[in-house]
C-alpha cells in the first residue's frame, strides 16, 4: 500500500478509455483471492474486454464506498504480465486500516472493484539483449513490486542476475514464500535469495536480527560482480529498513542514479503558510486536464489537488501523500513548493512535474498540464 485519501463519495463516469495518457478506471471483476500469509492477501482479477497493459513494479488504485465515504488505496502488482494470465496486488492488513482490513475478511471471487489503471515509476524495462545484476531489498509487504519486478527479469533476459535480500518478521510471514523457493529452483543461476528474520525457527541458519550496514556489504560481497555500470539497486519496504538500505549504499560509494526507491509510507509533515516561499496568501492556480482548462483559488495552508476536489473537479489522485505520482502534473509557468518529492525523480523535478497533492501555489502564475 502507498497511501491513502478519503472524501464523500461522488460518482463519476469515466469520459475516455484507458491508456492514452489520462487517468482511467477499470470495473474489475475479482477472479481469484489467495492467502499468502494470516494477514496477507493476493487478489488476482479478471481481464477487462481489450485487457490491461502494465510495466513491472507499477500499482493499482483499488476504490470503494465504506461507510459512505470513497476511500482508495494503492496496492503495488505482484505479478509479472507477460508470464502470469492475471494481474494481481498483494494487500497487507494494517492495524486501523479500513480497506486493508475490508478486503482481508470480507472480498471473495465474483466481487467487483473500481479500479484506477496501473500507475508508478517503480518499474523495470525488460530487455532480452541486457546482461545485468538486479539487487533487491525487500521488507514485509514492500516484496509485493519486487516480486513483480525479479519475475519480469528473470523470464525476459536470460543473462542477467537477480539477487533478493527480504527482511521479515519471522518465517510464517514471509510473503510469497513458496513462489520464491519456485524461482530459486527455476533459475538456479540467475536468483539467490537470502532471508533476514527479526526471529527465526530453531533450525533457522540465516540471519537473524534487524538488516544491518555489516549485512548488507557482507551479501553484496557474496552476489556476483557485473560492474557499477550493470548494477542497480530496488528497495521496498519500513522506512527504517530503506534508511539503513540507503545509508549503507552511500557509504559504499554507490552512485545514487543507480538506487530506486519505493515508499509506502511517508514521513512528511504539512509546511505551514510561509511568507518567505510565498504560500502565505490566497493564488489563483490554472490547471489544464483532459482538455479542460480550470481557474480557482487556493488558500494558504491548502494544497492544489485539495482545493479542486473540493469544488469538484475531478482531478487524477490515489496517495495524497506525494508518493504515488497518480496526481503529478507539469508546470507550465509560475512556481509551486512541495511538501514531499521523494515521488519524483530528480530528472523529473528539473524538467518541472509537480505533484497537486502536496503542491502549493507560491506565485501568482502558476499553470499546471495533468496527463
């Protein structure tokens, strides 16, 4: 799960089909839930007439009326499209959390759900004629795109290396447990894996404990050395697993083009009004989206994306914590302060995408291309 928005259900019937460029929802018909762990779910769905194309990593935006209220929640795809027949997001339940805990007990094969079309830079672009190593850092549900990822790989370049390092909590919640051990057998060569378990069995001969620097050099140590040019680093995970993923990368001179980054959940706290990068008084925004061009006023303390839902214009949006990128949008002039960019790119912020969720008018100019 990347995160969440809630607000008062408000129906919409899409205006345009997916996949040419502009938000679009998919009704999906569940075909398949599988228990992968007690509180761990994976929902497989049926293919909508003309299918759904995905890049490895990407998410889903699940939507749904609970409590007269329309909550979304974006689960990462597990699966690989072109070796698995069904898309499929893995969902953890989460203490308080309405649709993770909805789903865990309650959704069964035949069910419907509303859902956004796949999403996110998280994503690998597989290529048959690569050779390259492929270093996985997993913790707890933060598997689910990896798993998705390692997969794509795996069965499209068969020269290249995938190597797993998963954090868990102990071995009964090892997400995907069996479908791991399946691929080690399949690529013997090509995938290695290796657990890291807060508390493991009694005949447990991995690590034990909390992922560590001295881990993490020991196992890059051990995996197959294809170059600093052919080696890249995905983490997925806790925050405090990226941070020692990340702290660990730095201090071992990796080059940071070659580390990316996927965040379920965000640190980031609302900036208040300030005078001093000009979100402290009342702008007009204009933003251009599926050939419509909107004017309004957004007030200090109140972000882009806020205010337009607020008066009903119906903009792309699933995280609402400036992670899963649903809402970014370009700008064409004026200047917008942010209150997280951990989704963007450093390519993508000097090209000027901003992201409507955690964006804020800080000048008077301010004009914003969606799609």
């Amino acid at each position: 799960m990347l995160g969440f928005f809630k607000r008062k259900k408000k129906e919409k019937v899409p205006e345009h089909e997916p996949g040419h460029g502009k938000s679009s929802y998919y009704n999906l018909q569940v075909r398949e839930v599988v228990k992968e762990t007690p509180d761990t779910i994976t929902i497989y769905f049926d293919l909508p007439d003309g299918g759904i194309s995905y890049i490895p990593g990407q998410f889903f935006t699940l939507i749904m009326d609970l409590g007269g209220n329309e909550i979304r929640r974006a689960y990462s795809l597990c699966t690989c499209p072109e070796t698995d027949p069904y898309p499929g997001v893995t969902v953890k339940r989460m203490e308080g959390g309405l649709m993770s805990n909805h789903l865990n007990d309650h959704l069964k094969a035949g069910d419907s759900i509303k859902v956004m079309e796949p999403i996110g830079n998280f994503t690998v672009t597989v290529d048959k004629e690569l050779k390259r190593h492929l270093v996985l850092f997993g913790g707890g549900s933060g598997i689910t795109p990896l798993m998705s990822i390692a997969k794509s790989v795996l069965h499209g370049e068969k020269d290249s290396q995938v190597s797993l390092v998963y954090g868990n909590r102990d071995i009964e919640s090892i997400i995907f447990k069996e479908e791991i051990e399946s691929l080690e057998k399949k690529y013997p060569d090509n995938f290695q894996v290796r657990h890291v378990l807060e508390k493991g069995p009694e005949n447990w001969s991995g690590a034990q404990g909390y992922l560590t620097k001295e881990l993490i050099e020991g196992y890059l140590k051990e995996f197959p050395d294809f170059g600093a040019k052919s080696t890249s680093y995905y983490m997925c995970g806790p925050e405090g697993l990226m941070n020692v993923v990340t702290e660990s990368l730095e201090v071992l001179g990796i080059d940071h083009h070659s580390v990316f980054k996927e965040s379920f959940t965000t640190s980031a706290v609302r900036n208040e009004p300030s005078a001093e990068d000009g979100t402290d008084v009342s702008r007009e925004v204009t933003v251009i989206f599926d050939d419509e061009e909107f004017k309004f006023v957004v007030e200090p303390g109140k972000t882009i994306l806020e205010t337009a839902l607020d008066l009903d214009i119906d903009l792309p949006f699933s995280c609402q914590s400036g992670l899963c990128t649903a809402c970014r949008g370009k700008c064409l002039s004026g200047s917008v302060k942010m209150d997280e960019t951990e989704g963007l790119s450093e390519e993508e912020l000097e090209e000027g995408y901003v992201l409507t969720c955690v964006g804020h008018p800080a000048s008077d100019d301010v004009k914003i291309e969606i799609g």
